[in-house]
C-alpha cells in the first residue's frame, strides 16, 4: 500500500471547527484537505456562524467555479447581478431539499451562516489566489467595517419566514 493515509471526516472535527469559527473575530474556519494553497484542486471545511459576513464577490478565472454542499447547519446563499440587485435567493441544508450550490465563475454571490454550527465542503479548482479587486462586489462594504454589519442584517431578513 503506497500514498497517504485516507482522511476521514466525523462529528467531533465538525464539533471543533465550529467551536474555533465561534471563537473567531470573523466567525469563520476552514479545514482545507488539500495539501497546499498551490494544489490543482482545492477541497475544504468551512465552519460559518451566523455573524460572519463574506464580502459578495465573484470569481474571475473561468476555471474558478464553485461548489458548496451543507454537511452541518443551513445558510442562504445570495446571487447578484452586476449592479449588486438581489436577483436569487435560496435555503441551503443539510439533509434538506436544496442541499448543495454549484456556482458558475462570474456570477456575484454570497453565503450566510442561518444557524450557529453550520458546515459546508467546498470545492473549486486552485491554486489558491485571494480575491483582487475586480472581484470584489463595489457596492457591497468592506469586510470588518461598520457598515458591514447592517449589510449582513439586510441579507439576513431575505430568509425570515
């Protein structure tokens, strides 16, 4: 037997994940499986809790597209058009009827956390490379700045019930 040992995914990383995005200032974490930030295919954990904001954003490269499928939790995923209009908006759950996200390079979007404890496995191809600013939604604000938290509570009230 050659190669690297399987790496198996349970309750108790899920468990810790979370309680370390809990923890965080940006009330996330990742758990990447891949190797490295250069490896071709990047697949990861990401723990997201209810406060976290992820900037909307689209992916340039037309090799960057992404898929997001709830292992733990819910979250609302939001689509844009250019202009920053709410143009989708859906319920992602584990073990839901709309489980999963597969999201084409381009197209704005974002993702919140709809409960503490929430998971999702990503996968999108890489190397890793952090948004530039073309990629950055201009009408959406900054990450950490004031403005970013009554952005975050607009987003939310597209999914009360």
């Amino acid at each position: 037997m050659t190669g690297a040992p399987m790496n198996y995914l349970d309750q108790t990383l899920l468990d810790r994940l979370s309680a370390v995005a809990k923890d965080s200032p940006r009330q996330r974490k990742n758990h990447n499986l891949h190797p490295t930030d250069d490896s071709c295919c990047h697949r990861l954990l990401n723990a997201v809790e209810p406060d976290t904001y992820i900037r909307p954003h689209r992916h340039a490269d037309p090799n960057k597209d992404e898929s997001m499928v709830m292992v733990r939790g819910r979250m609302g995923v939001v689509a844009f058009d250019d202009d920053g209009r709410v143009k989708e908006t859906r319920v992602v759950a584990a073990g839901g009827e709309t489980f999963a996200v597969d999201i084409p390079h381009g197209r704005y979007h974002t993702a919140l956390s709809l409960e503490p404890g929430s998971v999702f496995f990503e996968a999108k191809a890489g190397p890793y490379r952090p948004l530039i600013a073309e990629e950055l939604a201009p009408w959406a604000p900054e990450e950490g700045s004031p403005e970013s938290v009554e952005y975050l509570a607009r987003l939310k009230t597209l999914f009360i019930l």
